[in-house]
C-alpha cells in the first residue's frame, strides 16, 4: 500500500487511487460499497453528494457521486451486463438513467442487438463502427427509427465501408438487412468477424505495445470504455457509457460469446460466414425503368411488405449504397421528385416503426455536391447527415510509413476528415453544441479491423524542433497533412 | 428553480399571441433546427391550462406576471407538419413545455395534421393483415400515431375533433375487416396526397369545426416546412403562397417553417451569395427549379411576415454550451400603425441572442458573452 498511486481526473470530477503494485483487471475488483466510510471525500464541499465504492481485494477505492450512481453501478460494476442484449438481462435495462424522460417506450425484450440510449432512454443499435456508435450524440448508437446519411467526397470509398460495418453487424445480430442495388456478391465480401475471445486476445496481446491507448496508461480505466473520441466529448453528457467494444473487453468476458455484444470488431481482410438464417433481402434496382416512375419506390415497397409481414420483433437494416450514382441507379433517381420522394416516404417509415428499423444511405458527392438544394434536402429529410472528405494523395503515404513501420507507433495518421452536420433525434430536438460533436473537426483513419474517429488535430510546427524529432519518420508525413488540410 | 416548462424571459415577448391576421416567420436550417421554437410557442399560447398537473406551481407567478394579458385568452391551434410526426410533436411538447397535446386534443384546443406519414403511402395496395406490428409496449398503444393503411381520403371520415369517442373510433372502418392498425390518435388528421387542394380541404375542415367549442376562440395555425411539398413535387412556388394565404384567412394568425440554408437561398441572391458559391466554383450560376421555388417562396413569405425568427448555428464553431443563434428581425408585413403599446415600448425589437436546448427540453436564451446567467 506503501506506493499508492492517487490518479486523478477532472474528468466529472470524481477520482480514483489504484495501489500500483496490485493492478487487477477492471472485473478482478469485488466491489463494495462503503457507506459512510472514514475516508474522505476528495470534494469535501460536496461531501454528501459522494460516496465510496472500495474492493475487497486490492483496496482501492472509487468515489462516485450519488448522482451517477446507477450509470456507475451499471457501467463498471455489472461488467458485461451492459453490453448484452437487453433481452438477456432484462434487469439492467429497467433502471431510469438520466436525462430520460420516459417519454420512450421500454424496449421490447426480444429485440437483439439494441439497447436503451442512455440519454433518452430511446432504443439505439450499433453501426457496426464503434467510433461512430460514440459519435452519435451521446447515444451510444444509432437510435433505431433514425437515417444515417453518409456523404463523401472524391472518388474512394470509406462510405463504404461503413456500409459493410453496418451490414455485417446487422446480419451479426439477426437484423433483416435490406441491401440496395448491390448484387449478391456484395454480401459475401462483408469483412468477417474478429470473433472469439481468443482471437481477440491475441490481437489485444499483439497490438498492446503500438496500440495508442495501451495498458500502461492505468488512467484509462474508465477511459478505456469510452473510446478515442469518446473521452474527448460525448464524455461529458454521458461518461462511461460508451459502447463497449467486443475487442476490448473480449479477452476476459469468456461468459459472453460475441453474439451478445452491441458492437463487434469486423476485419475487412476476412470474410464473413453468412449464418444459415441470415435475413438477407435483395432489392433490386431496375435499370431501364419508364422515365415517369421512381426507380426508388421499389425500395420502400419491399421494406414495408417486409416490415409488415415479419414479426414485431425483428429489427431491419436499410442499406442503400452510393446512391445516384450511375453505376446503380437510372439516370432519373437524381429527378427531384423521385429523389426527394423516396426520403421523405422513407421518413415517414422510420417514424412508423420507432423500434425496428434503421436506414442508412451513402452518396458520392461528386454528382451532387452538397450546394446543391437537392442534396440539402436530402439532408435535412435524413435524421444524421456525415460528411467524409478524403485527404488527397495521403493513402500512399501512410502505406509507405506503414511498412517501414516507423510512424506507426506514434498514430495512425488520418486518412481523411469526417464532420457531422446532423446527428440523429439530438438535431431534431433542436440541440447542437453542447458537445454534440456537430461541426468539430474530426479525423478518420480506416484500418483493417476498424474505423477510428478522432479529434483532428495539426501535426507540430515546422520549427518545434523537439516535436520534430519525436515525430521522426513522421515528420515528413506530417507535413503532407498540414499542407493538405490548406488546400 | 428549473427554466423547464417555461418560455425564456427573453423570447417571451416574442412568442406571445401575434396579432390578427399576422404571419410569423420561423426559420432554420440544417443543424439548427427551429422545433424548439415551435414548442416555446405552443408554450405560450396553450400553456394555461394545458400543461400536466405535476409541472405545476412554482413557476406560476412568473407566467402571471409575464404573461398575464395572455392568460385570459382562448387560443386553439392547428399544426400541421409535413415533416415531423405526432408523436414527435407530443413528445417535444411535453418535454419543452410541459404540455399535454393529447388532452389538449380531446379539449378541442388542439389539432394535429399529419403530412409525414401517408402523404406519398408506399404500397397501399397490398396490405395483408399483420399482427400489429409496431408498438410493443403496451403503453404506446393508445397514443400511437395516425398510421391509418392508406385508403383513400373518402372512406376517412376521421377527420379530428368530430371522432374522439373511444366509442366511436372502430366505426367508421367497418368496410376493412383488418383493421389492426392502431386508430389514429384523437384530434390527428393524415393527408394522404401531397396536392394542396387535398391539403386545403383537411386543414379548413379542421380550422372551422375547432372553434365552434367558443366562439371567442381565435385559432392560430403552424404550418411545419411546407416548403417540403416544393422540393418532393412539383409544386410551384406561387401555388404554395396561394394556399398559404387561402389558409392565412381562415385563422387568427400563422406561424410558418421553413428551411433557409445558404443553398435553399442562394438562387435569390445570386450577387449576394455569389462569393460563396464561387467557392464551388462548378456550382456557381446552377440553380434548379428546387433552389429556385424555395428562395421565390421564402422570400415571399418573408415579405409578408411581422416577424421572422431564424435560428442558425454559432458561426465561430461549435461550442459546449451554445445551440445555435436566434435572431428575430422584423419582416415586410411589420405594420407601424398597429403596434400596440407593450411593443412601442421597445419590446419587440430586433434583437439576436444565443440559445442552448438543453439535455432535458429546456432551454435557455440569452445575450452574447451572458452564458452562465440565462
């Protein structure tokens, strides 16, 4: 006990000590709460509004406010609890959270792959991107009921992988994923699974010395959950409930297989086993369509017949990829009435099933930028709105780096900025700011096994001569990044 | 003292009943949305009486002496969205200002249009009878929201007030033996066609039977972003001001939203957005038929608004405890002659001022660099 560690945190002003020669994983501590222990509070003006949670085993000891308690309880102590299906536990979903108004409805038992919003309380479901799920206004997910539309710029294709995130974790959780346009094959290049707890920690074990947020930074135990971007901002509205990423906490939870997750960790090197009862429905995009029908009704025609004929109980994915695009679509999807029509008739399905359906539509912005009054209304009739700008030139770049294996250890370099221009229920209600993340600077960095957003921040100064070197082969590297963010 | 269920000193001037015959202006644009506004007003103009009994007391010498003119006055209202649903809106209300739309419904002082849910119906041909499929809590069922399975508008004798009866809401459907879809919610119409005849029809149905409860009642009606119709189909603009002022002359007043982001507007300032556009260089001189209808309807609406209250966002980038930015400027129908003496002494002003919506629906208004005080 002689070396006590005392970590601190402004962070929700609580704190934490962890003797530093007993580090235990975060599910090794047995928990108990000391009420009205002799220690004292680290905020003594707020002293009542405090109280302890010590382990019996290593005797370190965390103090929450009474506040937060049940998000506390919930989030660290009932370890996995959290990341289950609801239908699972359905104990841990019953607690109010704050913020929620129950103005929502409980979530029904048998839906897989969601879970309550720990700010409304509203039922949410995962991207399939973890980076993105924290994103999402404090959400932890994609509220189910809302649209996600993903712009990109340029001629490459991050939106899509997005895509297959958001498909593969669908079909991961039972979703009846709905695929726009894309023929079957499509489906069979969805990355596989970084599945098992084995696998997982075999990748943790490797990765753990590069990895940015390693280990050694004990600080991070409540960090950790939160995620890169996370414990930058939508910390602050709602601390330690960030989605819990199957990969990170995949190691020790051998009682959770990884159908439970809410996220998983897809390899887009790998391939996915399609399970013999995925749901999969195809929905085909007539090419030669007479020129006064929507080649989009068809669309919403079969995912409402789906969504009415299938039980109540099945969430539904709508994927609709890179869509105007000529490759896909006829030349009379970019007429505004077609275009603008299927959104708002879309629109108006998701908000009739407030629990069971998602959508999710990318668009390349080079046939219509984001000027463009058509694009603004598509925009404003999808409930989140993500803008992808590609850093030109950088790909070769950070391949190059990559290999010589030289700026790796320091961070992944960005391959591009991502902004959120609208984010779902959070825009509607009429909220920006406030640490939403709408109009941040945000970087992301696709990676074979995911996709990191992070705060986007300028490489050092040409003359922080210090910086420089600890930049090292990055330096150059760097320097591409600055000149490209000016163009 | 929670600035929940209430309106913020600063924009209650501004939210009070407008006077006759007067059209307001609201304004957003894509991150900034103008809901909050909306509800302040529905605040304002059902706030006595309606609100829900637990979020009474405490803030009721404040609404007296603010608004206490207001509070003798018998205001119903008709919204009519075609962009946001009724559970939406129910939600928001009750959130924002602590009002109860679906009881304010049954008192006949409010009335829903719904212009999301049916207005293009996808595939109303087919429906098979299904469990019911949406609402899985119980108690969701009896406010779920008008999803009548499109049949056309003739054999929809719901038409809001009229049906209220839980008696009366299986018999107007004996034609459809399946009818498992939920009834719609009391006092919620749905336009099943974007025509603005069909439209027209709903909306002045609702308006003239709504205030025959008194005959003192004045009637205020909120249309929600029906510039949505100019974009979806081929509404001109000039058609859509028409019905605008076609519904105008049927109620006490109006309050209008609508979308103004930069793109939607450009096309009417051309020279004035030319720099920006520019920017985008192969976007510069392009303007469609959508960009051109909106900006010809804003505008023109613009001109005949008192007042118009935009909300936008903070142009300095975003910050943690600010939403946007709500500037309430006078529009082309300010009338000089008619103010009356409350705005002659200053209070409806122009004025700019910043705005948080916070977590928990409230929201607080105020001046810049006054953050902490609103």
């Amino acid at each position: 006990m002689s070396d006590m560690v005392w970590y601190r945190g402004s962070f929700l002003g609580d704190s934490m000590w962890c003797p530093a020669s007993e580090k235990l994983e975060d599910n090794e501590h047995q928990w108990q709460k000391n009420m009205g222990s002799s220690r004292k509070s680290p905020y003594p003006r707020y002293s009542r509004r405090w109280f302890e949670i010590g382990c019996n085993r290593c005797k370190c000891a965390r103090f929450f406010s009474t506040g937060r308690h049940d998000e506390y309880l919930s989030s660290t102590m009932a370890f996995r609890k959290r990341n289950i299906g609801i239908g699972r536990t359905p104990t841990t979903s019953s607690e109010p959270l704050q913020g929620g108004d129950g103005d929502v409805p409980a979530v029904s038992e048998s839906l897989r792959g969601t879970r309550p919003s720990p700010l409304t309380g509203q039922p949410t479901t995962s991207t399939g991107a973890y980076s993105l799920d924290s994103l999402l206004g404090g959400h932890a997910g994609l509220a189910l009921g809302s649209s996600l539309f993903i712009e990109e710029n340029g001629t490459t294709d991050f939106a899509g992988a997005l895509l297959r995130y958001y498909a593969a974790e669908g079909i991961v959780h039972g979703h009846t994923v709905h695929i726009v346009g894309v023929g079957e094959q499509w489906v069979k290049e969805l990355p596989g699974l970084v599945g098992a707890s084995k696998e997982a920690e075999a990748m943790e074990g490797s990765s753990k010395k590069s990895a940015v947020d390693s280990e050694k930074m004990k600080i991070a135990w409540r960090y950790e959950r939160l995620g890169q971007a996370d414990a930058d901002r939508a910390s602050r509205v709602l601390p330690g409930r960030g989605p819990v990423s199957n990969a990170s906490q995949g190691a020790s939870a051998e009682t959770d297989t990884t159908e439970q997750a809410f996220c998983h960790t897809f390899d887009l090197a790998k391939r996915l086993t399609l399970p013999a009862d995925a749901s999969i429905n195809h929905i085909a995009i007539s090419p030669n369509p007479s020129p006064s029908v929507s080649p989009l009704t068809a669309i919403l025609q079969s995912l409402n017949q789906h969504l009415t004929t299938s039980p109540p109980n099945t969430v539904h994915r709508l994927l609709v990829p890179t869509i105007t695009s000529p490759a896909l679509y006829p030349p009379q999807t970019g007429n505004p009435e077609h275009f603008l029509q299927f959104f708002h008739s879309l629109r108006a399905l998701l908000r009739q099933y407030p629990t069971r359906l998602t959508a999710m539509i990318t668009l390349p912005l080079e046939l219509y930028p984001r000027q463009s009054g058509l694009v603004r209304w598509a925009e404003t009739l999808c409930d989140g709105v993500v803008e992808l700008t590609p850093f030109p030139h950088l790909m070769d770049a950070s391949n190059t780096s990559a290999e010589s294996g030289g700026a790796r250890g320091v961070e992944e370099h960005p391959q591009g900025m991502l902004k959120l221009h609208k984010l779902p229920v959070t825009t509607e209600r009429g909220g920006g700011g406030g640490g939403s993340g709408v109009g941040d600077d945000l970087a992301f960095t696709l990676s074979r096994r995911k996709f990191v957003i992070k705060p986007f921040s300028l490489p050092p100064m040409e003359g922080d001569q210090e910086a420089q070197q600890g930049q090292a082969e990055g330096g150059a590297l760097g320097k591409a990044t600055k000149v490209d963010i000016e163009f | 003292m929670s600035n929940r269920n209430r309106v913020p000193p600063l924009l209650e001037p501004y939210v009070r009943l407008p006077p006759e015959a007067s059209l307001t202006l609201l304004t957003g644009v894509l991150d900034a949305t103008p809901t909050w506004l909306v509800v302040r007003y529905l605040d304002s103009l059902l706030g006595n009486g309606g609100r829900l009994q637990n979020t009474r007391g405490g803030n009721e010498d404040i609404m007296d002496n603010s608004n206490g003119t207001e509070d003798q006055e018998d205001v119903a209202v008709v919204l009519v969205s075609w962009m946001r649903d009724w559970e939406f809106w129910k939600t928001e209300a009750r959130r924002g200002g602590g009002l109860d739309l679906a009881r304010l419904a049954q008192q006949k002082r409010f009335a829903f249009v719904d212009g999301l849910t049916n207005l293009f119906a996808p595939a109303p041909s087919d429906k098979v009878a299904p469990p019911p499929t949406r609402s899985l809590a119980p108690q969701q069922q009896p406010t779920a929201r008008s999803t009548v399975p499109a049949r056309g508008p003739s054999t929809l004798p719901i038409r809001g007030p009229p049906v209220r009866t839980p008696a009366a809401a299986p018999q107007p459907l004996p034609a459809h033996p399946q009818t498992t879809s939920p009834t719609p919610a009391p006092g919620t119409t749905t336009l099943t066609s974007p025509s603005l005849p069909h439209a027209a029809e709903k909306i002045t149905t609702l308006v003239t039977t709504l205030p025959s409860a008194s005959p003192a009642r004045k009637t205020v009606l909120i249309l929600d972003s029906p510039s949505a119709l100019l974009a979806t189909t081929s509404t001109p603009a000039s058609s859509l001001s028409s019905f605008i002022l076609q519904l105008r002359s049927l109620v006490h007043s109006t309050l209008l939203v609508t979308e103004a982001d930069l793109p939607f507007l450009s096309a009417a300032a051309q020279a004035a957005y030319g720099g920006v556009r520019g920017a985008y260089g192969e976007m510069a001189g392009k303007v469609t038929p959508v960009e051109a209808e909106h900006a010809a309807f804003v505008v023109q609406q613009a001109h005949g608004a008192r007042l118009v209250i935009s909300a936008r966002g903070l142009e300095t980038g975003v910050a943690r405890d600010v939403s946007g930015v709500v500037r309430v400027g006078r529009g082309g129908g300010w009338d000089e002659e008619g103010e009356s003496e409350v705005e002659r002494d200053g209070v409806v002003a122009e004025m700019e001022v910043l705005y948080y919506v916070q977590a928990d629906g409230g929201v607080r208004v105020f001046e810049r660099g006054a953050g902490d005080v609103g």
